[in-house]
C-alpha cells in the first residue's frame, strides 16, 4: 500500500485522490501536527501537564466513540439522533443490572453490547423508518421523545439515585518517569482504540461494511445493485448503538457512579467534536473528540478565568458555534455547496 | 370576510371564557391555568420561527431564563415593579434572540438544532458561573409574592397581547417571508427574500416570546429563578408542545400549551402511567410524542383540519348547504 | 421459446403525471434491442419501470415470472443489472469498492472476474484504490459497464450510455456492448443517438409521448425513409 493509498483509505483525501478532495486540508494536518508536537513538549516539560493529557485522552475517547455513532447515522440518515446519550445511559444500566445478577464485568460489557446493537436496529424500524421520509424536523422530534421516553424508563426502573459498579480496570496506578497515569484512563483508551479499529476494519474490508457505507452515500444506486438499503440503515443504528453502550461503559468508570443524566453533559461534547470533524467524517469525528477531551482538561489546570468547571459546557458551546461559523464543513468535512 | 368575522368570533369567545374561567377555579388551577398561558406563549414564539421559519430550535428554555433571570434579578436588586419587568424581558431577550440568530441564520436543519441545544445546555451553567448576579444553585427570588388571580390575569392578558402580535406580524408581507425561507431557502432568496434578515428577525421575535413565557414561569414557580428549573427538558418540553400542537399553525398551540403545563398532572392521573413512582411525566411526553408523530405527523392541528375538512365534505353530500371557505 | 423479458401494457407515472400510458415490448434472449425516441418519450421510464424504482402498473414479466411486486433490491438479485442515468456509480468509493459493489448479489470468490476486468480495462486495474469521481465519464461509463459485468446478469438495461461523450468514446462503448452481449448478456439499451443503437441493436423500438410508435428489426427501420426524418433525425 502505497503511502497515497494508506491515507486516501484514513479519509485524508487531498493527499489521496487526485481530483475530488474530501478530507482534511493540508493546513488542517499542519494544525494537527502543531497540537501534537505541542502536547509532546509541554508533556516532557511538565509531569502535571503529561497526566492532564492523558486522562483528557481518556475523557477524549469517551466523546470520540459517542461522536462517532452521531457520525454514523448522520451520515446513513442525514439526521442527528438527539438520544444517542439516552440509549447509551439506558444501555449502560442494562449493563448495571446484569452485574448485580452475578454476571463478570466483561460478561456483562459484550452481552449489553449484543442487546444496544439489536435495540438500536428495533428503535430505525419501528419509528425512524415511518417518519424519515417526511422532514428532518419529524426525525429530531421523534429522537427527542425517545429521549424522554428512555429517561422515564429508567428512572422507572432504577429510579434517580446514583448506582455503583465494579471497576473493570481496577484501581491500580503506574509511573513512568514521575508522571502518574490510572490503569481506568489506560484502559479506556485502549477500549475505545479497539472498538474504532474493529469498526473500520469492518467497514473497509467486509461486503456488509462496503454495502452499508454504499447505501447511506447513494441509496438509490445501491438498491440497482441489490442492496436492501433499509436493512442496511437499521444495522447502521444498531451499530451506533452499540458504539454508544460502549461510550456509556466507558464513563461509569470516569464518573465512578450511574446516574440518569450521566450521558447529558457527554452528549454535547459528542455533539461539538463530530460538528468540529465535519459531522460526515468518523476519522475526524475521533480525532476531534480526542482534541477536546485533552483541550477541556487542560483548561480546567491552565484555563485562568475560563478554568471553571461551571464553564466547560459553555466553551464546548462556544468551540461548536465558532466552527459553525468559521468552517461550518469542519475540519475534515467535504465543503457544502451553498445554493444561495 | 365570513371566514374573519368567524374568527373573531372564536377569539371573543375565548376571551369570555377565559375571563370568566378564574371564578371557577380554586387557586391552585389558577395558577396551572396560567401555567397554561405561559406554555402558550413560549409554544407560539417556538412556532414563529420553527413551525413558520421552518428553523428547528431545540433552545427556547435559554430564552426563558434569560426573561426569568430578568424579572427576578430587575425585582430582587432594583425593586422594579414585576410588569413594568415583562416588557424588559421581552427587549432583552428580542436582543439575546437577534444576537444568537444572526449567526445561527447561517445555520439551517440539524445544525442549528445543535447549536441552540448547546445553548440551552450552557446558560444553566453561565447562570452558576455569575453566581453574584443570579444566585448560583439557590437561584434569586422576586422581590414579595403575588397572588393566584393576579397571575392568572397578568399571564392571560400578555397571552392575548403576544397571540394579537403573532398573528400581525404572521398574516402580512413578513409572515409571507417567513413560510417562504422555510418552504425553500434557494426560492426566498431569489425571490429577493433575505434570509439573514427574516431568519434573525424570527429568531429574535421568538426569543422575546420566550423571554416572556420564562418571567410568567418564574412567578408561577413561586417567583424563584433557579438553574435546575430550566435545563434542558425545559426546551424540550416545549418542542414537544409545539409537535404535538402541530407545527406552522397558530390554533393547535392551545391544545400543545395545554399538553405540556397539564403534563404533570396527567401523569398522576393516567391509569397505568399513575402507578410508576419516577419518570413517569417523562415516559407519558415521550410517548406522546412518538406517537403522534407516528400517527398525526400534522398534530392536534393538522387532526382538527381534517376533521373540519371531513365535516364539510359529509355535509356537501348530504345536500346541505355550507359557508365559502376562505 | 417465451423471451426473456415482455412487457404488456405498463402504464407508470411520477406522482400524478402519467410518463407511460401502455408500453408493450419484447427482448429475446440474447439479443440487443435498442429503445429510441425523443426526449420524454419515456425511454428512461420504461428501464425504470422494468427494475421497479418508478410506480407502475400493468404486466412485466422477466424469464416467465412476474417481477409486478419484486422490490427493486430483489431484481437485481434475480439477475438484471440496471445502469441508469448518470450511471449510478458511488464517486465517493473508490474503483474496486465500485466493481465489488456490482457483484453484491453474489456468492464465490471474484478474483477471476476482478482480473477479465483488469485485463480488459487496464486503466481500472492501476487506479483500483482511486475514488471513482476521479475517474472522467468515458472511464466512468466503462466502469459502470465493468461494474454489470461483476454482476453477471442475464438482462443488463443500459441508459443512454452515448449521453455527453466524445464520438470515439461512444462507439468504444458500444463495443464493449457487443462484447458483453457475445458473453450472453442480453441487452436493452436506452439512446438518444439512434444511428449508433440501430447499428448494434438487432431490433428497436421507437417511443412517443409514452407509447411504442414503432417497432422492428433495426435495418428495415434504418432503411424507412419516413422513420428516418420524423424519429432519427437524419
């Protein structure tokens, strides 16, 4: 694979493709390149600063992974599902409770996995699929009643106090050069590398990933070539699904408790780094959620006025409204054709 | 003309009952009845620019706190008197709404639904930031209480006001604008329509809506501005409003208005719904909306229209004779 | 012996326009047959109407059996591959990803079939890994042409494959269809350019505001003074 190949593949289109660009601008990857190098130096300068980074990493890959199921369905759907968050706190208390039955933590972890994947393909085909072809505004309201509809029923079944499980990674600590990394932060990037890895190998390499991407790209072309395109969108939330089950697991143990409205917060930084990647693109979706995990929490240290916790909802707020009107395309997104 | 002076007719109708509705309530239903009126205005304002603009909000409930941290914050530091408040609320949050808009009316579908969800998730937060002004997490109180029928008539009456203004501003030249950028924004534009114009221009007419709705809510809720008061289910529970009344139509907005204030109540009364201790105003909003989406995509006003539609058709074919419709 | 694909009275239409009002025809197996006529006659209506993506109504009946309620995702399943206007090709995917998409429907491996293809479009094969919207719309048009092929079909219904390409390029097309047509690919091909559709086509039909106006082997129409002014132009 040639190294035009490797990032055509990757979504970095300028360097890949010759004449349709649809990926991260050179200036983009020069920024990123900045970002990283910045981090590296001012790591090696600071223990406080390498520890900051790393959880901010971990925190980072908790908003990569529900940005990406965003990603996902916007682009099979072109809609937003505004209860991503509640599915995955819904399916993260189906986790809980499979724990207090007896069941491993890993057990638990795959068997909530399976039920979000077969949830999420019920909830496209019982009321998305009815309503998507009327407008956008239909699909959002629907998302929105899931929303209060989920939130009910787990406030129904587990009622509003806060719910603790074991720590799937322990609670042990290692230092590597004086700087102090969890094995919960460890563990939470690396489950949250794989799931993406698994995901693109499937997406890449797999006739069923080749046909779904093919069915939310041109529907129409795909059912000529035999694709039963609807089937292919409700394995599309299925999958979004279960990537938000594993964002839900993946906070518990950041949080240390589950609670009803524990998915809120996450989803609107979910929101700001799949919008800052462009909203289509799942390489930047990660990235930028990464970036914002590492950005936020060292705010938090080196913020000065801004390093309030009150404030880190705002300035997600304000990071997302800023790349809506700098870049509405985001950072690796195609540029839309504005008509007017 | 006839189709008018029915109209008009209704209207007045309305407002005889509605006057005269306070004498048979006890206080409480009083001030549910005005929690009614205080829906109804927030739902309306949703409906100018969602329903009319086609522009999808999904952060009214930041408009309401910012007209309800205006009449509490006016009254408990300046001791303003609480009417001479609603107008203020209505300026400011009209500013707050034009601010907003103007960059979000480049902004069109899904992304400016998230944008406005952002900030409706952040002013709670930016209200616990500037603790000295608002109170922090113990919010700010009115300064001395009102009483049940006073808010009954003060919330009617701004109702009756905002209903007369909406329907103004929606029946001439703007309210043509503004189903125009919605039906197509690549038509309005060509047609010499501004978008950035008309779209901030309902922005911010629907804040104000909004900043109005949000100082009925605080002296309905025993005149305290608080944080938790109005997160996030606050904006989405008038979107729900606002679908289940059926969006682009001013006459289903009672029935939203009703829905949404009466949510409680229902819920505690609902057989089923009744004998689940928590969530269960969530699982009945919920619901109600997925289904009606499912089955009354055109809500309560889109059923009533084909009812009326129905109607006359039956009519037609029995032979009786039925007033022009126009 | 019945044919593989007839048509009897098919009536279709886009919300309340009629676009076809009782179209009747025949494709023998193994023939090219061409479908010719002026803009919105209904040339492009009746491939759609035959692989199900427009609303239709009347008999269609593919290798004796009745396609009335297959769903279009089950047609190409049974083994007719519809190129459409603007070739229906995903710009976005690259070259490969295109021609493995074109043999979804089957089963087995495709390594033989991706190497006739390679062998036969050597361009394709160097740009395999390249997004198929780098691709200019001669290559594009072969690619579609190479992406029916991974499919297998036993009826491929080609629309207006000539539409915006140079001369050479057309008549390459063309043989190409020839190519596959000696494959045992039957063809129904859609074309405004009816002088080079009736050179490979064995027999045509000519449409007309939504009905056949014609029909005949492709020479006698060729030779027919009256059908040469008022239909082909020329």
């Amino acid at each position: 694979m040639s190294v035009y190949e490797l990032f055509g593949r990757l979504g970095i289109r300028d360097l890949g493709a010759r004449r349709i660009s649809t990926g991260a601008s050179v200036p983009v990857l020069a920024l990123l390149v900045a970002g990283a190098v910045f981090l590296a130096v001012g790591s090696l300068m600071s223990s406080t600063f390498a520890e900051l980074t790393v959880s901010g990493v971990a925190q980072g890959s908790v908003f990569a992974s529900l940005a990406l199921a965003l990603v996902l369905i916007y682009r099979a759907t072109e809609v937003v599902n505004f209860a991503q968050g509640e599915m995955a706190m819904g399916t993260t208390y189906i986790a809980y409770q499979f724990t207090v039955w007896g069941l491993s933590y890993w057990a638990a972890f795959f068997a909530t996995l399976a039920i979000a994947f077969v949830a999420g393909v019920a909830v496209q085909q019982l009321v998305i699929r009815p309503v998507q072809r009327k407008s956008v505004l239909a699909v959002v309201i629907v998302t929105i009643g899931l929303l209060s509809l989920i939130d009910g029923v787990v406030l129904w079944i587990w009622g509003g106090d806060p719910k603790f499980m074991p720590a799937p990674f322990g609670n042990s600590v290692y230092h590597v050069g004086g700087v102090t990394m969890s094995l919960t932060d460890l563990g939470t990037i690396a489950v949250s590398i794989a799931t993406v890895v698994v995901l693109w190998l499937f997406f890449q390499f797999t006739k069923l990933g080749l046909a779904m991407r093919a069915s939310a790209l041109r529907p129409a072309a795909a059912r000529l070539v035999g694709v039963r395109v609807n089937w292919m969108l409700a394995l599309g939330w299925g999958f979004a699904a279960a990537l938000g089950a594993v964002s839900g697991l993946l906070t518990e143990p950041n949080q240390f408790v589950l609670s009803p409205t524990m998915m809120q917060p996450i989803l609107i930084y979910a929101f700001a780094a799949a919008v800052l990647g462009g909203l289509e693109s799942p390489v930047g979706a990660v990235i930028s959620g990464i970036a914002l995990g590492v950005f936020l929490n060292l705010l938090g240290q080196y913020g000065g006025y801004l390093k309030d916790s009150a404030l880190r909802l705002p300035v997600a707020f304000a990071v997302l409204l800023l790349v809506l009107l700098v870049k509405p395309s985001g950072l690796f997104g195609r540029a839309a054709v504005r008509k007017v | 003309m006839r189709a008018i002076l029915g109209r008009l007719a209704i209207c007045a109708a309305a407002a005889v009952v509605l006057a005269l509705l306070p004498f048979t309530l006890s206080g409480l239903n009083q001030v549910l009845a005005a929690r009614v009126a205080l829906y109804f205005i927030a739902i309306l304002g949703l409906n100018i620019v969602t329903g009319y603009t086609g522009q999808i909000s999904i952060g009214h409930g930041a408009f309401m706190a910012i007209g309800g941290y205006t009449t509490a914050i006016m009254s408990a530091d300046h001791h303003t008197n609480l009417i001479a408040t609603l107008p203020l609320s209505f300026a400011i949050a009209f500013g707050c709404g034009v601010v907003v808009g103007l960059p979000a009316s480049r902004l069109s579908g899904v992304y400016l639904a998230l944008a406005t969800l952002a900030l409706a998730v952040s002013i709670p937060q930016l209200t616990l930031k500037f603790s000295h002004f608002t109170g922090a997490r113990n919010g700010i109180s009115v300064d001395g209480t009102v009483g049940y029928l006073w808010l009954y008539g003060v919330s009617w009456a701004c109702a009756a006001i905002l209903f007369v203004v909406a329907w103004l501003v929606l029946r001439g030249r703007t309210g043509r604008a503004f189903r125009a950028v919605r039906d197509s924004e690549v038509a309005a534009a060509s047609s010499g329509v501004s978008l950035v114009l008309y779209k901030t221009l309902a922005f911010g007419i629907s804040a104000a809506f909004a900043g109005v709705a949000g100082s009925l809510f605080v002296l309905a809720t025993n005149g305290y501005a608080q944080p938790d008061e109005f997160s996030i289910f606050l904006s989405l529970y008038i979107l729900i409003g606002a679908a289940v009344a059926g969006l682009g139509s001013l006459w289903g907005v009672m029935g939203g208005a009703a829905f949404v204030a009466l949510l409680p109540n229902i819920s505690q009364s609902a057989p089923l719904i009744r004998s689940i201790p928590v969530g269960g105003q969530d699982i009945a909003a919920g619901l109600v909306v997925v289904l009606v989406m499912l089955l009354l995509p055109t809500g309560l006003a889109g059923l009533l229209q084909r009812m009326a539609l129905a109607a006359s058709a039956l009519r037609r074919r029995s032979g009786i004779p039925t007033a022009e419709r126009g | 012996m019945a044919p593989l694909l007839e048509l009897h009275d098919v009536v279709a239409s886009y919300g309340p326009v009629k676009a076809l009002h009782g179209i009747s025809l025949e494709v023998e197996e193994g023939a090219i047959v061409a479908v010719l006529g002026a803009n919105g006659a209904g040339k492009t209506t009746t491939l759609r109407a035959i692989s199900n993506t427009v609303r239709r109504s009347g008999e269609i009946r593919f290798d004796g059996r009745s396609l009335g309620r297959t769903c279009a995702e089950s047609i190409a399943g049974l083994g007719i591959a519809h190129v459409p206007e603007g070739r229906g090709l995903f710009p976005e995917l690259t070259i490969l990803e295109n021609l493995r998409l074109g043999a979804y429907t089957r089963r087995g491996p495709l390594k033989s079939d991706l190497e006739r293809v390679y062998a036969y479009f050597p361009l394709l094969g160097r740009r395999r890994n390249e997004q198929a919207g780098s691709l200019s719309g001669g290559e594009q048009q072969m690619l579609a042409l190479a992406r029916a092929f991974m499919q297998r079909p036993r009826l491929l219904l080609l629309d207006e494959p000539s539409l915006g390409l140079a001369p050479i390029i057309v008549s390459e097309i063309f043989r190409i269809v020839k190519e596959l047509n000696r494959e045992g690919m039957t063809v129904l091909v859609v074309e405004q350019n009816a002088h080079i559709a009736l050179q490979v086509a064995s027999s045509a039909y000519v449409l007309e505001v939504g009905t056949v106006a014609l029909h005949g082997p492709s020479a006698e129409l060729e030779r027919d003074e009256s059908v040469r002014r008022s239909y082909l132009g020329y």
